[in-house]
C-alpha cells in the first residue's frame, strides 16, 4: 500500500512558500486482524504531521504578478512528487529517501495541470483549460499536453511536447473544451479524457495520436484510477456534477466503472457507488473540494475540504476506504462489491489557504 498523500499548502496572499506535508496513511485503516466496526465521523481534531519540506519559486521582482507552483504525482507506487515553478523549472522529491533530484525544465508552465502516471515510471501533464493552438501565437504557443519519460538507457528524464489535447475554438469560453474526467486505459497503452461539451478522446502512448472515442462523457468526475483486483476504474462520481471545474464537487459518491463495456460509441456506466458521510450540521459546513488517490490493494484515501463560518475557518477531512468483493455463500461464488470505511481523521486550516492532494 502506498505509504504517504501529500498535503501541500500555501497561504493565498502572502508568503510565496509551499509546505509539504507527507501523511502516513496507515492511520486511516485499521489492523487486518480487527474486525470492521461502525464507521463514526470524528468529533475532535488530529494534529497534522510536521512540514517535511518546503518549496518557493523565483522571485519576480517588484510589482510583478505573484509566483505560483504546481504539483503532480511521479512514480509507480505514487510517492514521488514533482515541483513545477511558473517558468517550467522541476524539482522531484522522494520522501521515502528523504532526498530531491533535479529534473529537465517543461516545454512550457501548466496551469491547473492534471496528470497520470504511465508504465510507473512516465509522468503525462495536461493543463486542465485549454490552451490557444500554435496558429493563434506560434512564438510563444503554451504547450498543454507534454511528457515527462524516463529513458532506461541514461536512467534519467526526459521532457517530450505533444500533440496539444482536441479542442473546438469556435466561440471559445474559459469552461469549454476543459477537462473534466481522466484515465489511463488499455494497461497503459492509451490515456482518456472527457472534455466539457465534446465528448470523450484517448491519446494513444505509442503513437501518441488523439482519436474520438465517443460524443459522450465518462461517468467519474477528475481522474479515475485502474483497480486490478476489481478490474474496475474508481473515481468520484459526475452523477450529480453541475459545473465545469473537478474542484466543484456537489456529491462524494465513489463510483466504479467498467471502461471495456464502452465500445461501438455505446458509454460506460456505473455499475456500484457508495456514499459518504458528512459532518455535523452544527459545523455550518459548506463543500470545497474533494480528492480521491487510490492507495493500492483496493484501498483509497478520499481527502474532503469544507468552509466553515463559526468560526471562519477551514477543515479537512481525510478517509481510509476499502473496496471489496462479497461472497454468496449460498450460491458459493462471488458477489458484488462493498466498500468499507475504516478511520477518519479531521485536520483544521487557516482559512485563507491554498492546497493540493497528491
């Protein structure tokens, strides 16, 4: 199981120093010799974990705009984290051997960057709002699409532009044409996005040529993750989705969904969810964001953020689930899936922070 989430936080209007914390997630689950009880919400807060590093971009001189970084996910057990300034300089940082490397430079910055991680050693980042194409300001055209491939001959990284992901311009709109859901499918051999109000493409990772898989959308809302024990993909469902940004989540439904049933045009469903429990009314909660990272072993660790108004603050609350076959005993063969809800742990933030969930 994969052994930390990353928690990164910024204060959103003044220091320009992003603190990494690295979350063991063994507390979120209890000992496989402890029967599952009832799952009950916390009442008390827990104590973060201490920083374990900090990044901070270049600095851009009087009355510039204020410098930004962004994160993603490197590594097949997912413990590696890649720091990205606004100038396209990369960092990787390993916790488990509490050291950092540096990496090539990107073709270009992204902005709100999704990414999947391919074969376990191949970091592909998108930028989730599309970019202009080449034609509209061929110097200096924002690459949305590239690669970050790790070459087995020099045991080192390379950065790759690719084809740029399809877009309509026609009466272009900041919402249009962004990313709402991605997958890697095929075991590695293709990458599916669904874009807002054009359907569902795959990048094929040999070719690297997009292709339209469907005028429909993938039923999970941001990325969704390949669960070999369940040869099923899990996400957070989009049933119930209303706006464009994976940050606006009006529902914690975990979903799974059979992508190999999407064929001939014909979409994937869903075929079993489950809900969440929410904190206590008296909290006077209001949803910020949810994010869900697949652990291994059918495991998941679903990250909610909540704003609170008595007092002003933020909170977050972290879970430990667990998804797993039920047997029939009657008919002495397997059943549907059930998912189990280990510990949860509530973390209480200033409430002018910025974060990512890796």
């Amino acid at each position: 199981m994969r052994k930390f989430v990353h928690l990164v936080l910024k204060y959103r209007h003044t220091l320009n120093e992003f603190s990494v914390r690295n979350i063991d997630t063994s507390r979120f689950f209890r000992p496989a010799s402890m029967p599952p009880g009832p799952f009950s919400f916390p009442t008390e807060p827990s104590d973060l974990p201490p920083q374990a590093i900090s990044f901070s971009p270049p600095y851009l001189g009087c009355g510039s705009a204020v410098a930004e970084m962004d994160f993603m996910l490197l590594g097949g057990e997912h413990n590696k984290l890649l720091a990205v300034d606004q100038e396209g300089n990369s960092i990787l940082y390993d916790p488990i051997g509490n050291n950092t490397r540096a990496m090539p430079p990107l073709a270009s910055p992204k902005s709100m960057s999704l990414s999947l991680t391919v074969g376990g050693t191949d970091l592909y980042a998108m930028n989730q709002i599309p970019s202009w194409p080449p034609t509209a300001n061929p110097v200096f055209h924002d690459h949305d699409f590239e690669g970050i491939l790790f070459d087995q001959q020099q045991q080192g990284y390379d950065c790759c532009a690719l084809p740029p992901t399809p877009c309509r311009f026609k009466d272009f709109s900041p919402s249009h044409g962004s990313i709402l859901s991605y997958v890697v499918a095929g075991g590695g051999s293709s990458i599916w996005i669904t874009k807002h109000e054009m359907g569902t493409y795959s990048f094929d990772t040999r070719t690297r040529l997009w292709s339209k898989v469907g005028d429909w959308s993938l039923p999970i809302l941001g990325r969704g993750e390949y669960v070999p024990e369940h040869k099923l993909w899990f996400g957070l469902s989009s049933s119930c989705h209303h706006h464009p940004s994976i940050h606006d989540i009006d529902t914690d439904l975990l979903c799974a969904v059979d992508l190999e049933m999407a064929q001939n045009q014909k979409p994937p469903v869903s075929c079993a969810s489950w809900e969440h429990a929410v904190p206590p009314k008296e909290w006077d909660w209001s949803h910020v964001a949810s994010y869900l990272m697949h652990l291994g072993s059918a495991k998941f660790c679903l990250a909610r953020f909540f704003d609170s108004d008595r007092p002003p603050r933020q909170f977050a609350v972290f879970t430990g689930l667990e998804v797993e076959r039920c047997v029939d005993e009657e008919k002495d063969q397997e059943g549907g899936l059930r998912m189990l809800k280990h510990r949860s742990e509530v973390y209480l933030l200033p409430s002018d922070m910025v974060f990512w969930v890796l």
